[in-house]
C-alpha cells in the first residue's frame, strides 16, 4: 500500500496563503499588464480621430482663410504632438510651410494615396502604418481647400514613444509586484505559524500524555476552537486520570475480596482432606462453609459485572410493579451478619405492603448501596434508622436512610455523587466501598425520573432519601 505523506498544518498553511497571494498578485499585474498598454493605445487612436475631424471641420468652413489653417497644424505638432500634413495634387507638402529632407515625406504620400485611393472628396480613412521600426496612427482624407485646391489631409500621431512609456509602467508593476509577492510569502509565513503554534503546544502536551504523565495541563487558550479544545482535553486527562486510579483501585479491592473467600475455600478443603473427612459432622460444618463462600464469591462477581455495566451505561430500564417494602426488608437482611457479628443495629419504620413501578433490580441497588454506606459512615453507637412511608395525599412514598455519623462537610456535598469520589478521610468501614455507590445511585434515579437526595448536617449524621411513586 502507498503510504500518504502527511505535512504539517504549518507547512499547508504556509503553501496555501502563499498560492493564494501569488494568485491575487498575478492577477492583478496581469490586469495592469493588459489594461495599461491597452488604454494608452486606444486614447492616443481617439486623439488622432479627433485631431482629424477637427481639421477636416476647419478645411471645409470657407470663412477659415488658409493661415488660420497653418497655425492650428503648427499648434497641434507643438501642444499635442500629433502631425497634420496637407499634400497637393502633385504629392507636395503644401502645410506647414517647413521644409523637410527631399524624399522623406515620399513613402508616407505614397502610403497616403494606397489607402486613399482616387481622390473623392470627404473620403477619410484611419491606418496604422510601420516604417523604420516605428508603429503610427493615421488619419486620412480628400479635401477640398476654400483656394479651390484638391488636397490630401494626413493627421499621424507615432505611437514608439508612448509604447517606451508603457514598457517602463509595466516593469515597475512588475517589480511592484515581486516585492508584493516577497511580503506576502513572508507574512503568510510567520502568519501560518501563529495559527499551528498553539496546535503544536497541544500535540507536544498530548504526547506527554499519552506516555502517562497526568499532570500535564493543557493551556492553550489563542483562539476559542483552541480553547475549548484545551479544555475538553483537560476534562479527558481528569476522566483518563480517575479511570486510572479507579482501576487501580478497584483492582487492588478485588483482589482483596475475591482473595478471601478463596483462602476459605482452600483452607477448609484441606480440612476436609486430612482431618474432617471421617467425621460427617465435622465435615458437613465444613463444606457448609465452602458453600457459603462459594456463594459469595458469585455474589461478589455479579456486583462488580453490575457496576461495570451501570457504570458504562449498558443497563436498560426493565420497569414493573413490585412490593417495595418486601425489597427493602430484603436489602436490610443482607446486613444482619454485621448487626449479628459487630454489634451494628438497624431500626426499621416500615410501612406494610407498599407498591412502586420502576426497575426492581436496580432499585434494590439502589438501596443497597444508601444502607450500606450510612452502616460505613455511621457514629460510635453503629445505629442506622431506615423509613419507608406512604404520604396518602401525595401518593408517593418517601424512603430515608438515616445515619448518626459526622455528616457530610459543605465542600464535599458537590461532590458526593461523582463517579470515583470517596472522601478523603480513611473512615474504617465494615463495607468496603469503590467510590461509584453515589454515582450508581444517581444515575438509576435520574433514568427513573425520581427525587431523591440528602439532609446533612456536619457532626449530626446524614439522611438520604428518595420519593417514589406509590402504585
Ligand atoms: P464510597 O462509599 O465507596 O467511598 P460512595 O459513592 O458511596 O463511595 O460515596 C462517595 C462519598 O460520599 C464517600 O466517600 C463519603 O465521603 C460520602 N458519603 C456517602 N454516604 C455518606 C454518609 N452516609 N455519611 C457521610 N458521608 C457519606
């Protein structure tokens, strides 16, 4: 396969202000290039025209005397530079009354009369003719003098030395343009620059990056697309980062707790090998404790599959009606090993037979994670209160978990429900926790549409509640 080669935006940049002002350039000059010879031609052509029928009007007013005739071709050659000749029947100079050198005037009298043809009077005709390598605009008519004279009127204007002047224009467009080109390639140069500096800072900082450094920041701020660019790459360095440590994290927990049932496991089917295996009730104790773990460990694996998916968003809402209160007796059994082995108690004020419509698997998540963080955060007297009461005029039914712990700070309170916050302080707790319980939380409620939230007060314990429609 070919590979593409692939320039930098510096480099494109760069080549594309640099086409785009060679092209607007080379327009232009090509404008003037055109345009200005042009025009000069076509103005010095329509003064000859019009230096000629300006003659041929004074030829033909029989109260002009002949001298009036001779001073305006005098002042035409001096003023405008244009020649105005009259030849005779016989080829001679009859205006002005100069002499020129014998022979000089011949080719153009000859040239006169090939483009005039027989003499008619008022025939006018406009030529350009060359000789000598000079390029000559004429103008040329048969007219009749008021002496009674059949003459030939020549108006001729040479063109060599405003073409010298036009020549000299365009180099000086041309050179005017050059440095134009110089300027522009220069700016577009430093110009490119500035618009990729900013995208090279943020790929120098993403390489960084992804060789692991998480406390790169990025700061680009020139244009807002870079800005906001920054800022979506910092929010994915902070996600990438929390990811990271929750991954860590997590593994390092479940190990932890995969590990112990594990060591169980093992040590107790060993027991059963060299000691208990004889003994039937020995060994009934014993492989009862395999089982318990064992059921645990699946436990343990569906949570963390749950959390993974709730987490990635995969779970889809499988809403019915169910009896709410049989759940939350459910949730709270699941605790009885802490309130039989360490003293924790739980008071229930339960309303009987209370029906809701939502997703019951996960609404038992739900208050399975609230429970068992108010057993975590509970105080000294390891009391947790939960309530689950129907408001008759409302018809919703209000669940609270109530702790007696140290309540939750002020600055904290915004945080408490983002995915991996866990308070900084390492409270010893009996249920290891992950830091997603309040993200998990969260997110079911708000796909449920229910409220829910929480009543703190530092150094008084902490409630959380939730509303649920009653069904
Ligand atoms: P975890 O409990 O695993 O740390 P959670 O998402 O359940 O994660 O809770 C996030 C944080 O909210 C906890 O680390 C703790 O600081 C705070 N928190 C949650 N519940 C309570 C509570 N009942 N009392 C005090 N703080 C709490």
């Amino acid at each position: 396969m070919k590979l593409k080669r692939i320039n930098s935006t510096n480099t494109i940049l760069w080549r594309y202000f640099t086409f785009f002002a060679f092209g607007v350039i080379a327009v232009i000059a090509l404008v003037c290039y055109g345009i200005l010879g042009n025009a000069v031609l076509s103005q010095a052509k329509r003064r000859v025209g019009a230096v000629g029928n300006d003659m041929l009007e004074t030829v033909n007013d029989a109260d002009i005397p002949l001298s009036v005739l001779e001073q305006k071709i005098t002042d035409y050659a001096l003023l405008d530079g244009v020649d105005v000749f009259i030849f005779d029947a016989d080829g001679g100079l009859k205006m002005p009354n100069i002499t020129i050198t014998e022979g000089k005037l011949v080719s153009v009298h000859d040239d006169l009369v090939a483009k005039l043809g027989v003499w008619q009077n008022g025939r006018t005709v406009e030529f350009n003719s060359r000789s000598g390598g000079r390029t000559t605009f004429n103008f040329a008519a048969c007219v009749t003098l008021n002496d009674g004279e059949q003459c030939k009127l020549l108006v001729r204007f040479p063109v060599s030395h405003i073409a010298e002047s036009v020549r000299q224009m365009e180099i000086y467009v041309l050179l005017v343009a050059l440095c134009a080109f110089v300027i522009a390639f220069l700016i577009s140069y430093s110009l490119a620059n500035k618009l990729s500096g900013p995208i090279r800072e943020i790929s120098g900082t993403a390489q960084k990056l992804a060789e692991g450094n998480y406390e790169v920041q990025f700061n680009s701020v020139q244009y807002s697309e870079i800005a906001k660019l920054s800022d979506t790459l910092n929010y994915m360095k902070d996600e990438i980062k929390k990811s990271d440590d929750f991954q860590k994290e997590l593994l390092a927990n479940v190990t932890h707790d995969l590990k112990t049932p594990l060591t169980m496991i093992k040590a107790y089917a060993s027991m059963i090998k060299e000691i208990s295996g004889d003994d039937p009730v020995k060994r009934e104790k014993h492989l009862d404790v395999i089982i318990d773990e064992a059921d645990r460990l699946t436990g343990l694996v569906n949570d963390i599959l749950s959390t993974s998916k709730i987490t990635a968003g995969l779970e889809q809402l499988n809403k019915k009606v169910f009896n709410l209160t049989e759940l939350l007796y459910g949730v709270i059994n699941k605790f009885s090993y802490l309130q039989e082995t360490q003293g924790y108690s739980i008071m229930v004020d339960v309303d009987a037979e209370l029906y809701t419509l939502a997703d019951e698997e996960q609404i038992y998540q739900v208050i399975y994670n609230l429970v068992s963080n108010a057993v975590n955060y509970t105080g000294e007297d390891k009391t947790v209160y939960v309530s689950l009461k129907y408001d008759a005029e409302r018809q919703r039914i209000k669940f609270a978990v109530r702790d007696t712990g140290k309540g939750i700070a002020e600055e904290e309170l915004a945080h408490i429900w983002d995915r991996y916050y866990r308070s900084k302080d390492s409270h010893l707790r009996p249920v290891k926790g992950t830091g997603l319980g309040l993200n998990i939380v969260k997110i079911i409620l708000l796909k449920h549409g229910f409220t829910f939230g929480v009543n703190t007060k530092e150094g008084a314990g902490s409630t959380f509640y939730i509303d649920f429609p009653s069904a």
